[in-house]
C-alpha cells in the first residue's frame, strides 16, 4: 500500500504531499494512496548526535536486549536517527536490518589511552596503538571513531601530535573522527587536530571558534546533561574539581552562540538517559541563544545533512514526524508529534 502525506515542510515553509513507496518518499502522484498525513508541519525524522544506546553503567554490561529497548525509546520519541560516538561494544548489524528500529551511525568502540577513561568500558590501547586501533573502528563502524582526548582536570590530555596522526589516518580511509573534550588542552589539542566533530567543548577557548568554523569542526555540546549536573555541581563541598567543573559550564551556553554565531555547525546530542530526550537539548539550544528554528534543525535537518541523509526531498529516505502546530515557534511541542513514520511504516 503505497501511503500519502500532506503539510508545510521545514525547514522550506512549503507545503508538500508526497507519496511513500516503500522506503522512499516521491512527489510523483499515486491514485487511491492511503492518506495518513493531512495538513499540518512536516519535519524530517528527529536526530541525536550523541547518544550511547547498549549500556547505561558499568554494572550494566552492554546488552541488545538494552540496545534494542534504549533505540525504541528513541523511535517512539520520534528519534528516527542516531550517532552512536563510541559505545561500550560494536553495534550489531541486525540493526541495520530491523527496519522497526531507527537509523544508526556508529564509531565502534570508544578508544581511550591509559588514564583517560574509565578502565575496561571501552577499548583501551596504547598512545602508541591508537592510529591503527581508530581506523580499524572507523573500519568496523559507519566511518567514524571516537577518541577519548582528556579525562580528568588534573591529567595531561591527548598529545596533539598523536591526535593528528589520528585524524589523518582516518581521513585517508574516508572516515571521521569524534573527540571527547572536557579540558581547556583537550579542546585545543582536538581543534588543532583537525576533528570532525568536539564533543562536549568544556573549557572550550572561544578563541578557537573561528578556526572550528574554518576548518569544518561541528560542536556537538550536550548541553542538557551538564545543565542536569550543575545545581549537584553547586551543592558540593569547594574543591579543585568543582570549581573547574563549574567554570567550565560557566562558559559553555556563550561559547555554543558564539559558535553558531561564527558558522560552526552545532548539533543536538543528549549523552543521557532516558534515551528519546533529544528535544531537551533544543530547549537547552534556545536557552544558549540559538533561534528555535536553528535549535530544531540541529536535531532534525541540519544534523541529518551533516550526516549525509537528506531531509523530506523526492527520493529522500522515508523518514518524518508529523506536528499539528509549528514547533519552530514553541519547542516544546517536539514532545508531541502526531504521527511517526520509520523508513516507510507508521510508527505511531
């Protein structure tokens, strides 16, 4: 049965029908299709660019049972695709071919040198090992890797020299590289290597923005879970860690305007659970700034060009969440879609 949709798409402010055949959307009109959109906004399927679907802690090891529930509860939320930056395990291929579940792009394993990440929760190899360990998991996954470039306040980060080995090893073979950064060196040391994209930029120098703008470098700040942190943060007996932590989320809502105001891409990811929480950062978006248009496109169309999808044309995928009213004017009606389809299928 070949399926009708009808509404205003964003972010063009155009309304559209189009037909659904298989997993494709068409403009070309099909007699007698099954009209399961009538009017209202049109958006393609919600994106999180930093979300660890599997495993929640160390005491839950990775599981797919976990996989497949944390990636239904991203569906359901209307989270038709996901960037996996590192996990505790590969993410397996029968996610690819349940088509209930959503779209995954993954880093395979997250790699970390010793020191810099808890022990044993990834993949832990040698500064020596980690050029040929990132492209063997850019290899293994969907191209991308996920480097560990700082851990801990008062520990030396990732060299930049060995970062940069990295990232051009990983370009070479057509990949991309992710870095976690939460240091002042860490951010440096990644921007200056080239990464594709800086996950949570704490202690970001906004002297770098520009050159993240340059060079291509997204900022992918999962605002949302600092933000849940902060009064915790605050609560705390003073040390050397909760003033660097705090000084670091300080800056962190100037930095994501400045960035978006420079041209750097910035994108929605969560980095927490529950999963399907995606319209939390575009809130957190808006709070930093950031048009409510803007902050919809990082987890919606902008996130999906950034990841090589496009968003609802003539032979994109068919991937999008229905709205009754527009969400760009109020984002909290993301919470509430009126109708899901997944790769062709009503979902809800």
């Amino acid at each position: 049965m070949v399926l009708q949709v009808r509404g205003i798409v964003l972010p063009e402010r155009e309304e559209r029908s189009f037909w659904i055949d298989g997993d494709w959307l068409r403009t070309e009109p099909v007699p007698d299709a099954d009209v399961v959109v009538e009017g209202g906004w049109l958006l393609p399927g919600l994106v999180d660019v930093h979300t660890h679907p599997g495993t929640e802690n160390l005491d839950a090891p990775f599981s797919d049972e976990m996989l497949r529930q944390h990636l239904t509860d991203h569906r359901d939320a209307g989270v038709l695709l996901v960037r996996t930056p590192g996990s505790a395990a590969r993410i397996p291929d029968w996610v690819d071919m349940d088509l209930q579940m959503p779209r995954v792009r993954s880093a395979g394993r997250w790699l970390a040198t010793p020191g810099r990440f808890l022990p044993g929760f990834g993949r832990d190899v040698s500064e020596e090992d980690l050029v040929h360990a990132a492209v063997e998991e850019a290899k293994a996954s969907s191209g991308w890797c996920k480097v560990i470039a700082d851990w801990r306040h008062d520990e030396p980060a990732l060299p930049q020299n060995i970062l940069t080995a990295v990232v051009q090893a990983v370009h070479a073979i057509g990949g991309r590289v992710a870095a976690h950064c939460q240091t002042a060196d860490g951010s440096l040391n990644a921007v200056q290597a080239g990464v594709d994209s800086l996950e949570h930029g704490m202690h970001l120098d906004p002297g770098l923005i520009d050159q993240m703008a340059s060079q291509g470098t997204a900022f992918v700040p999962t605002l949302s879970v600092f933000g849940a942190g902060a009064d915790r943060q605050r609560a705390e007996e003073p040390s050397a860690r909760r003033d660097w932590w705090l000084a670091g989320w300080e800056g962190m809502l100037p930095n994501v305007r400045a960035a978006h105001e420079a041209g750097v891409t910035v994108l929605a990811g969560t980095d927490s659970f529950p999963c399907g929480t995606v319209t939390s950062e575009v809130e957190w978006l808006v709070r930093a700034g950031l048009s409510t248009e803007a902050a919809l496109g990082a987890a919606s169309w902008s996130a999906r060009s950034w990841l090589g999808l496009p968003g609802l044309v003539d032979g994109g995928p068919a991937d999008l969440v229905a709205y009754d009213t527009d969400p760009t004017l109020d984002s909290s009606v993301l919470a509430h879609p009126s109708r899901i389809i997944l790769r062709g299928r009503v979902i809800a």
